[in-house]
C-alpha cells in the first residue's frame, strides 16, 4: 500500500504535474489548497480522483488536520513574486509557510518530507563551470525577497534535519517550461515571444527545465535521496540570446534581434523603479530584475541525474508542449 501524500500548493504549475505524477503511479494524494481555488481553471483540480483541504499557509489554524492520515508531504507551495522586488507577503508564505507546513509533518509524524525550493539559494557560475549544490548563496546582492525567503525557508528545513531528525529531501528546480501553466508564471516568457515584445535580449543567462522532468525527480525523492540533501533540478544551460532563438523557432515568431547592454538595462530598471515609486504601483521591471537578467545563472543538475534519476527532456519540447496547450486552451490563436 502506497503512503497518502499531501501536496502544498497543488493548483500551481508544478503543484500540478506533481499531483498528475503521484497518481500515474497509484498514490493516494491529497491536496492543500486555497479556498475555492479547486474548482478554478481549464483543467480544474476537483475533478480529479484526490482529496482537498483548503486553507492558507499565512493561517496555520486553517491547516488544522491537512497531514492526518498522510505519511509523506511534498511542500512545493511558493510565492515567487520578483515585482516588486521587497513584500512582506513573499516572507509569511516562504517562510512562515513552511514553518507551518514543518509543523504539519510533526504533528502527522511523516516517514519523509519532499520541500521544493529553488536553484537560486546556491551560487550560479559559468557554462564552462556551471553551480551545483556545494557553492554558497550568491542572490543578497539581488535584494529580492523571493530569493532570501527562500534560502531562509531552506536553512529552516535543515534546521530541522539536524535538530528534529526531520526525514526531509530538498530539491531546488530551476526555470521550469511546459505545460498547464494556467496563471500563467513561468511559461509567459513563451507569450511575451509570440506577441513581439520582447525586441532585445538581456546579457545573461539561466538553466532552463522540463517541469515534468521536475515532477518526476520529485516524487522520485520520496523514496530515493538522501536526508538532508539537496539537489538542483535543471537541463540545459542557454545564454538569453540562444534561448529566446530557440524558443522563437518552435513559436514560429522572429527572434529577438537586439542585444540589451548591461549598462542600458540597468538604467531601465531604475527608471521602472523611479516611476513605481511615484505612481506606488510596480512597472514592468524593477533593478533586482535587471540585475538578475545581467548574470548568467548556470547550474548542473549532475547529481539529481545520478541520484533522483531526473530525466531530461529536451527544452525544445517543453517549449513546444507549453506553447500548444496555450493554443488548446484559448491563450493565443
């Protein structure tokens, strides 16, 4: 008999795949989500064979009962709100949500508990030396609080490795593509391509993603990995002048033809931020987007191939996948 599995953040772009996956191969799942948020979107969650609970990992009180009966939890729930830079929502559902969701595996006394986190709480490096899970935090400088959350969220669940001999697994995803990106989050990079906005490419770069590949390493840590470890989720490392080329080759669009120089970027950025704070509202990027753009974010997922058995789906196809259910569903013609 398979363990009962709660999966935070089930109605999110990943939370999705996770749930799809744990019931491809017969768990029993259930689902911590926000009230009313099951019955939402094309390919609602309700209509699937799992239970709910809902409530809110700001509220712990709501998520009285979540694990009773579960003997793992998958703690992929996240706000990865980059605009603006600094929220003090970002924090209470990071870090105070996991600390919440901690709570719940004590209480229910899990034999293993997956947090989903992000490759950004390790140091980035090159293609020709690309991060891995050894190199320290390189993001304070960004002043984003979607990332120092997050690296707090991550120390916190170590925290209770060492001290609680909490049974924990971290994996740390990194640009994730595909598709059922309802919100959408991070496939809208896909649109922004195929409408003609994006005229120019930033200096940087980033490890790129299948997220079912994700889905599928992370469950698979739900009986393979070591406690207490953790392991960077990624394929392939693309500078955002081969991406944005590759990419618009599966849309069928023009490429970006201008590349954007650091210098300019970064005076755009603070220009954004200048008229945020005028107008109080976010403009369309923000300095710690900028700087963020500018770097080359590189990691290997070496070891999550060796010991997860990530798979690696070709980007090409993650791409191709995201962009039709776009189409499937009424997000472009």
């Amino acid at each position: 008999m398979l363990p009962t599995v709660l999966v935070t953040g089930a109605n999110g772009f990943l939370g999705r795949h996770l749930v799809a996956e744990l019931l491809r191969r017969g768990y029993p799942v259930r689902a911590l989500v926000r009230s009313g948020s099951a019955a939402t979107g094309p390919e609602p969650l309700s209509a699937l064979p799992i239970a709910l609970h809902e409530g809110d990992l700001t509220q712990p009180a709501s998520l009285a009962g979540a694990a009773d009966g579960c003997q793992a939890i998958i703690h992929a729930a996240a706000l990865a709100q980059v605009n603006p830079a600094r929220h003090p929502a970002v924090w209470a559902t990071n870090l105070g949500g996991t600390e919440a969701v901690l709570q719940l595996a004590r209480q229910a006394r899990v034999a293993r508990f997956v947090y989903v986190g992000t490759a950004n709480v390790f140091g980035f490096g090159t293609q020709a030396r690309p991060g891995d899970e050894t190199r320290p935090y390189a993001g304070r400088r960004y002043g984003l609080d979607y990332m120092d959350s997050k690296l707090a969220a991550t120390e916190l669940v170590l925290q209770a490795v060492q001290q609680e001999q909490m049974p924990a697994v971290l994996v740390h995803p990194t640009f994730m593509l595909g598709p059922e990106d309802a919100r959408p989050t991070s496939n809208a990079l896909l649109l922004e391509l195929h409408g003609g906005r994006l005229p120019g490419y930033p200096a940087g770069g980033k490890n790129y993603v299948h997220v079912r590949d994700v889905a599928v390493a992370t469950v698979n840590a739900l009986t393979r990995g070591r406690v207490g470890e953790s392991y960077i989720l990624g394929n392939e490392n693309l500078s955002y002048r081969d991406a944005f080329a590759l990419l618009a080759d599966v849309l069928g669009v023009a490429a970006p033809r201008w590349p954007l120089p650091p210098a300019l970027a970064t005076l755009y950025g603070q220009v954004c931020d200048w008229k945020a704070r005028v107008t109080g509202r976010a403009g369309q990027l923000n300095s710690a987007m900028v700087a963020v753009a500018n770097d080359g974010h590189y990691f290997t997922a070496e070891k999550a191939r060796a010991e997860l058995g990530l798979p690696q789906t070709p980007i090409r196809q993650a791409a191709a996948e995201a962009f039709h259910w776009f189409k499937a569903h009424g997000y472009v013609r």
